[in-house]
C-alpha cells in the first residue's frame, strides 16, 4: 500500500501539442491515468507504463459517475501511488478538478494540479478571435451553458447586458435560450462564432450573429463539444482575412506593372 498522490493535470484545448511540459512530466511519472472523452489518447503514449483508465463522457453516456471517479483515485493510489487525472483544457475551468482534489485529500492522498490551457481562451484564439481587443472588449465573460441542474445559468442574462466578450462552455444545447436573452437586450447584430472541436483535426466553425447564428448552426451540422463566442471581437478573424487578401491584391497589382 501507498500513501498515494494524485496530479490533476490540463491536457489543454485538444490539440496534443498544446499540454505543458509540466504535465508531459507528470504523465510520465504515472503509475495510473484517468482521463476524459475530450483528451486525445497520443497523450496516453507519455506514460507508456501506467493503467490507462477511461472515465470520460460520450453522447450524454458516462463511463463512471463523479462518485465512482472518486472512489477510483483513491482506491488506485493506494493501490499503485501516483495518479494522474487528464483532464481537457483547465481543470479548474469548469472540469471539476477541485472536487476530486478535495476528495482525494481527505484520505490523506497528497494533491497537485498543473494548469492546463483553457479552452475558453485558446480556442477562440486559435481562430483568430480574440477574447479582449483595444476598442472592442475591455473584459470577457466565461460561462458554463449548463448548470449541475440542467438549466441555463442565470450568469448569461447578466453577461447579455454588458458589453464584454462572452464566452460560453456546453451552452449548444441551449443555443436558442442563449440568443433569445441578447436579442432583448437589442443585440441582434452582434456577432457570434461557434467553435466545434476546437484546435484538432474535426474542427468546425460557423459564423454569424445573434440573429442568423442558430441558422448557420443548423446549416453547418454544429453541434457539442463547441464553444460560442459572442462579441465584437468575432470581427477581428473576418478583418485579419481582408487585409491578408488586400496585400496579396497589392503585390499582384505591383508585379503586373514591374
């Protein structure tokens, strides 16, 4: 038996490239991992020699409960020492980390956590949108779509009102009760970006506004895991492609008359 450790660990938003070397290191030191539907399992291949567990979330189907999650850490711990738990982008960004950290240290496991690059963030900046931009955003709201009792957070109506960038997490199944709380705040030209599986391979975006925004959604198949950006700052991508293809008009032009 072992006293036993748990590391919560950030794989970051998808893309495996994207995990710390903090936490490449921690997955090499594993005797255990536990990791979620959202993490790619190339990462798996940094602890070559450790139980690799699945304990994700696949089309509303758990692997485990949160209860039985809990358990696991510490049962494994004790059993082997360090566990890993992998989880996709922060794990203090709404992944629960702090929950199995504080479990884990009531059965006197030593606990740990490496940040992770959120997905709220990099996401978004991976297309080009930036969260804040001096003259569009001065601050950014990061909101879960989904409350622990299903319902819409209450956060998004406050959110609506301001005039920050608003980042919302597993909000697609919510996407109408979302847009419907910024069109009466007189927003339905604001625009808006949805993000599917974000920083990988299968990524997928849709542009729009609040108004058109659940049309595209529908148009291009969009569906969870994604993230929606709502704000001016959606601007940036669109303007960032006009100048790229103005100065590529430009040299044309030049080298037509040399």
């Amino acid at each position: 038996m072992h006293k036993g450790k748990l590391t919560v660990v950030g794989a970051g938003p998808g893309d495996v490239d994207l995990i710390t070397l903090k936490g490449i290191k921690a997955l090499q030191s594993a005797a255990v991992v536990l990791y979620d539907a959202l993490v790619d399992t190339a990462l798996l291949e940094y602890a070559p020699k450790a139980e690799k567990i699945f304990v994700g979330k696949r089309k509303g189907c758990y692997a485990y409960q949160q209860v039985q999650i809990n358990e696991l850490i510490v049962q494994r711990a004790k059993l082997k020492g360090h566990v890993v738990r992998l989880k996709g982008g922060d794990p203090f960004v709404f992944g629960r980390g702090a929950e199995e950290m504080e479990y884990a240290a009531e059965f006197g496991l030593d606990v740990a956590v490496v940040p992770g690059i959120s997905s709220s963030v990099s996401v978004p900046a991976a297309q080009n949108i930036p969260v804040t931009k001096r003259g569009a955003a001065e601050s950014f709201w990061v909101i879960t779509g989904t409350t622990k009792s299903h319902e819409l957070s209450q956060d998004v109506a406050l959110a609506a009102k301001s005039n920050a960038t608003v980042v919302i997490l597993m909000g697609m199944s919510k996407l109408h009760e979302i847009m419907e709380l910024f069109k009466k705040e007189g927003k339905q030209n604001i625009p808006v970006a949805i993000i599917q599986n974000g920083t990988t391979v299968n990524e997928k975006i849709g542009i729009g506004t609040v108004a058109s925004i659940e049309y595209k959604a529908k148009e291009q198949q969009l569906s969870n895991p994604a993230i929606i950006v709502i704000g001016a700052v959606v601007n940036h991508r669109h303007n960032l492609i006009q100048l790229q293809n103005e100065f590529s008009k430009k040299e044309i032009e030049l080298a037509e008359l040399q």
